[in-house]
C-alpha cells in the first residue's frame, strides 16, 4: 500500500497486487474539475504510457476505489487531468507519480 500527495491538493492511496498484476486507487481532497475534464491514471515505463482508467467524479469529497490491471515490472502509475472522455496519452502535467 502507497500513499502520495497530489501536487494540486488531495492524498492518493494506492494497493497493488504483483500477482492479478493489478492495482486499486482512491483519493481524498482531489481538487474538484469542470465537467470537461477528468482525471485519468497512467501506467508508465520509459517510451511507453499506457491509460490505466478514468476515475469517476467525488462523492462525498472522496474519488474512487478504480481498479487498473495489466502492470508490468517498472511500472510507475501517474495521474493527470484529461478531456472528460479521456486521452491516448497525457496531454498535461503529471499530478502524481508513484513507482509501483
């Protein structure tokens, strides 16, 4: 189990589990965003992000749980905020990053 501080305001904590290769997020206090825009979790080496998952709006000032599978050895889950629909890669600056 991972806790991060968000640059932007908030805490993330992150479960992962090496064998279903998978991770669980959630966040407290993330800052709140207009209705164009979401934030989306990454999963990142070098030379290759891939997106993990679109986190659902807060209830109750708390974000999540999401479940993101697919790790891979030297991954690093990074959070970003992405056009509502989400991206195919991180279009603005990283808010969190964590090596899992």
């Amino acid at each position: 189990m991972i806790t991060a501080r968000v640059t932007t305001g908030g805490t993330a904590t992150v479960i992962t589990s090496g064998r279903e290769r998978a991770l669980v997020f959630a966040a407290a206090g993330l800052r709140a965003l207009p209705p164009s825009r979401s934030y989306e979790l990454w999963l990142m080496t070098p030379g290759d992000d891939q997106p993990a998952a679109m986190l659902p709006g807060a209830r109750q000032g708390v974000t999540g749980p999401v479940l993101a599978t697919g790790l891979r050895p030297g991954d690093h889950l990074a959070l970003t905020v992405e056009p509502a629909r989400g991206s195919t890669r991180p279009t603005t600056p990283v808010l969190l990053q964590v090596a899992l």
